[in-house]
C-alpha cells in the first residue's frame, strides 16, 4: 500500500521561470513539477497561501504563462538549498498553453 496521496501524476521538469505577483516586483523561480492541475516550483521568495500568481516559463522555443493560486508553502532548509528559500505549490488555472505545455512534457522522447 501506497503513501502516495496525489491525485495526478507528476512530470519532473525543471524549467526556468519569472513570477508575477500582481504589481509587486517579479523574482525568479524555478520549476521542480507539473501535473495536469498544477504546479510545483522553488522560490527565492514567500507567496501566501491564497495569492494569484502568475509564472512565466520557456520551454523549447515557446514562452507560457502559468496562472494559479498558492495552496501550500514550505520553508526549505538552508542547509539543503542556499539559493531556494520556499517550495511553492500552485493549482494552474486551466489555459491552452498550459494543456499544449503538458502535452509536450508527456510525449515520448524522439530517438
């Protein structure tokens, strides 16, 4: 029996990112996964549980914009990262950009 508690599988991807708080200034981030509703990434600074945020990432030759809400906040040990200070959990509002992003993520690799 399983511990896993996710409802949907996750894609281990790392991409790099610029998040958009709303008006306040943008910092970066980085991807750690995406799943069909959402995504995890790490940041250098705190979001609160509730906020919208925006993130922008790259991916191959397309740049997308992620938007979702913080659900979960985690605190990361300095002594596991000193440039990451928080993981930042965020339910991605659905979009086609994002549905065409996962799609390429969940294609095979071409041989």
């Amino acid at each position: 029996m399983s511990d896993e508690r996710r409802e949907h599988p996750r894609i281990p991807v790392s991409l790099a990112g610029e998040i958009d708080s709303g008006g306040e200034r943008t910092s970066i981030a980085i991807t750690r996964d995406l799943s069909s509703t959402g995504v995890l990434i790490l940041s250098r600074r705190e979001h609160a549980v509730g906020a919208s945020l925006s993130i922008r990432v790259r991916f191959k030759d397309n740049e997308v914009i992620l938007i979702g809400k913080v659900v979960r906040r985690e605190e990361i040990d300095p002594n596991i990262s000193s440039l990451w200070r928080y993981k930042v959990a965020l339910v991605i509002d659905p979009s086609p950009a994002f549905d065409q992003l996962m799609t390429e993520l969940s294609a095979p690799a071409a041989e």
